[in-house]
C-alpha cells in the first residue's frame, strides 16, 4: 500500500477488538482508537487526514446514530461504516437513512473489515485499474473497427464505443488512458469526416440512408402516433449521446426506455437548418421553396427558427393527411 489508510475507530468496548486492529496493522492500515463519539467528533476537528470512520452503533453518551449525524454536518465526505450487535431492521433503516457507507454486524470478522475498507476506500483504485486494462483490450478492436470501412451503422456503434469509454474513463483517475483514448477520438473522427464527405449527397438523395433531421419524424415518430393515446416528443437541442448517458439515470427513475436510436444531422447542423428541417419534414431548400416567408438567411436579421409549430403543421398535413391537435 503506497500511502497508509487512517482510520478512526470509535467503539467503547475498543480494548476488545484487539485482534481486529492488530490485523489492520498488519495490512498496513493506520488506525486512531477512541472509545466515544465526543472523542471521534474531536479528533475529526484537529486533522484532516482520516480516510474512513468506523462507528459502533450502541455508545453511550453520544449513541452512534447520533455522532453520524454530526460527522455528515462537517465532514460528509468521510465514508463511514456503522459497526453493531443490534440487528433490528429499524436501526438499520435508519443508518441507511443517514448516508453510511456500510453496515456490519458484531462479532466482526477482520476479514469483513478488510472486504469493506476495500469497497469502501480502495474501489476507485480498483475500478480505476480495472476499467484501464479494459480499455486497452478494446483500443485494438476499435482500431480494426474505423479501419474496416464502416458504414454510417457501424459508425454509430463506434461512436457509442468511444463515448462509453469516454465516461468510463471519466470516472478514473488515468490520465495516460484518457489521454490516448482523445488521440483515438479524434482519429476516428477525421476519419468519420472524410466517410461523411464522400457519402453525404447520396444520403440526401435516398431513401435507404440514416434517418436524418427532415426524415425524423416520418421514420422514427409518426409510426407509433395512435387515436387512443396522446405522444409527447421532447426535443432537446443540440444534445449529444454522451449528454444523454448522462441524464439518462435521472430520467429511469421515472420512465423506461423501451428503445435508444439515433439520427444523423443535416448539415450545417446549426439550429435554423437541422431544428427546422425535423419540425418542417424538408431540406432547407425545400422550406425556402415552399414557405418563403417562413425562411430568413444567414445574413437576414430576426429569430430563424420563429416558424416551428407553422412547419410541424404542415407536415401533419402532408404525412398524415388528418386532423391531429397539436400544442
């Protein structure tokens, strides 16, 4: 172990546990006994350097619960780990409830110790290593990936690789990983931008290219619209997939996914031409064709994407050719 681990342990029964901390000494775990929480309180106070309190549930004075509470007061970064002969569920709930990072019952097995200081203090280290040496498995088959010609598919298989990556590696601390994981990105994405280059007319002329802005709706939307049941379609702008991986937990506590897809911007991608090409089912050209005063230039002042609801009427019109309400 590079640098010691300090724990402070408080119990009042700490002259029993002996054997405990004679195999954390052992392990190479520094360890701080006191025998009350007013001692623990105090000792948190005048340093800084402890990495994980050990607190028995059933001291008298100040109980247990009661020095947690004060612990996450001033210092709710330090993990801490309730220890406890008492095994009633509601004591239980109600550490849980006050954000411990884990519970053990006595008699404690140093072995038990150990496990939870490894989850507790050494699990960032361990993913850290873990997710590294994943990484640098899969370099190679990403590698072959980009080089084996992909098409627009395969490139959004790509895509989600490296950005899965991306946030895995995130969560490390490995620079030398996130460092040659961005020289890939951006390999990949030179490449992508010469595919794009080459292929993106054709998209634009057939119909058996990526769903794209002015085919979202009629490919991935309007399909699953019913008379029995309203839809609601949140679009968020310019939201990219590593944006969404990132939300996405928040919104699972209330909703499934039932489907994850993608679509391929028009270009330029900016929000008067991509945003009003989903909302339009067109190309701009064709907006600017059939809705001229609907359609301002570049160099024209005034909000450019001011016609939304107006275009997505229209397409209703055109694609499904019945009245639907829309708001």
């Amino acid at each position: 172990m590079a640098e010691k681990i300090k724990i402070l342990w408080a119990d009042d029964e700490i002259d029993l546990l002996k054997p405990q901390l004679f195999f954390l000494d052992k392990k190479g775990y520094e360890v701080v006994t006191v025998s009350n929480g007013y001692d623990a309180l105090d000792v948190l106070s005048n340093t800084h350097d402890v990495d994980v309190v050990f607190l028995d549930e059933s001291m008298p004075g100040l109980t247990g619960l009661e020095t947690l509470s004060k612990i996450k007061e001033t210092n709710a970064q330090i993990p801490v780990v309730m220890i406890t002969k008492n095994e009633a569920e509601n004591i239980m709930e109600d550490a849980i409830g006050a954000q411990i990072d884990d519970y053990l019952i006595k008699p404690v097995n140093p072995n038990q110790i150990l496990l939870s200081l490894k989850k507790i203090v050494d699990n960032k280290r361990l993913v850290s290593e873990k997710t590294a040496l994943e990484y640098q498995q899969e370099f190679r088959n990403i590698i072959m990936d980009i080089q084996n010609n992909p098409d627009y598919r395969e490139w959004a298989t790509i895509y989600k690789k490296i950005i899965n990556w991306e946030i895995k590696l995130d969560d490390s601390d490995n620079p030398q990983m996130k460092e040659i994981l961005e020289m890939q990105k951006s390999e990949a994405n030179a490449t992508f931008f010469k595919y794009v280059s080459k292929n993106y007319l054709d998209w634009i002329k057939a119909e058996d290219g990526p769903v794209m802005s002015q085919n979202l709706f009629r490919k991935k939307i309007f399909p699953h619209l019913s008379d029995s049941s309203k839809s609601v379609v949140l679009l968020l702008d310019n939201l990219r997939y590593d944006q969404w991986k990132i939300i996405e937990p928040i919104l699972t506590e209330f909703y499934r996914v039932e489907n994850e897809d993608y679509f391929y911007s028009l270009l330029p991608s900016a929000t008067q031409y991509s945003r009003n090409a989903i909302f339009a089912g067109m190309l701009p050209s064709e907006i600017h064709k059939n809705y001229p005063d609907w359609w301002l230039h570049d160099f024209e002042e005034g909000g450019k994407n001011m016609k939304e609801q107006e275009l997505f009427n229209e397409q209703v019109k055109r694609l499904i050719r019945k009245d639907i309400k829309t708001d």
